[in-house]
C-alpha cells in the first residue's frame, strides 16, 4: 500500500466520522431554535394604542409526575383472591397445619386485605 492510498483511506474516515458527529449535533441546534423561537420578540416597535399584555405561564408537569402517580396508586385485591385465602386457611385449620398464633395473623392480614377489596 503506497502513500496516497493511506492518505486517502484516512482522510475518507475522518469525513465519514465528522459527518456521523455534525448529524446529532445538528438535531440538537434544530431542537434548541425551536424552544428559543418562542420567546422572540421584536426590538424597537413600541405600542402606544395597544395595552400591555402579560402572558400567563403554567407550569409543565415534572418528569417524575408518572412515577408519583404510580407510586401513590391504591392497588385493590379481587374478591375471589380473598375468598381463596379464607378457603386455604379454613382447610389449614382443620388439617392442624397451622397453630393459633399463625391463624390469628392470618386473619388479622385477611381482615386488613377485605379493606383494599376491588369496588
């Protein structure tokens, strides 16, 4: 491999590398032109006719507002479900699988749960 074609070989690689880096950088000023073309407002024309109008901003939504929502939602248990568990605790309790104490905490959950029941 002669000279020119090591010079040539490398300056088509850093082409096609620049491109690849311009193309990102180029979505990133279109997206940055179009927050900013909103604020634009026009120097030296005054309104003396014209009252002054002051625009009210509200404010977004955060990022962080669908994890809030997710994390704060009641989950309901289905009445089947629970139904089941009594069934399943009825049926430990008459084959001695379970002492007092764990039927007691059993039902205490169970009561807790019929609380959070699907409407």
């Amino acid at each position: 491999m002669n000279e020119l074609n090591r010079n040539t070989r490398t300056l088509i690689v850093s082409f096609v590398l620049v491109i690849m880096m311009l193309i990102p950088l180029r979505f990133v000023e279109v997206g940055e032109g179009l927050s900013v073309s909103e604020n634009q407002m026009v120097l030296g024309e005054t309104s003396v006719n014209q009252p002054v109008v002051t625009e009210v901003v509200e404010p977004s939504v955060p990022l962080e507002e669908p994890y809030q929502t997710i994390e704060n939602k009641f989950d309901c248990i289905a009445k089947t479900d629970i139904d089941a568990a009594w069934n399943d605790l009825r049926v430990e309790i008459e084959n001695k699988q379970v002492d007092q104490a764990q039927a007691t905490e059993v039902v205490n959950n169970l009561i807790l749960a019929q609380t959070r029941v699907c409407k």
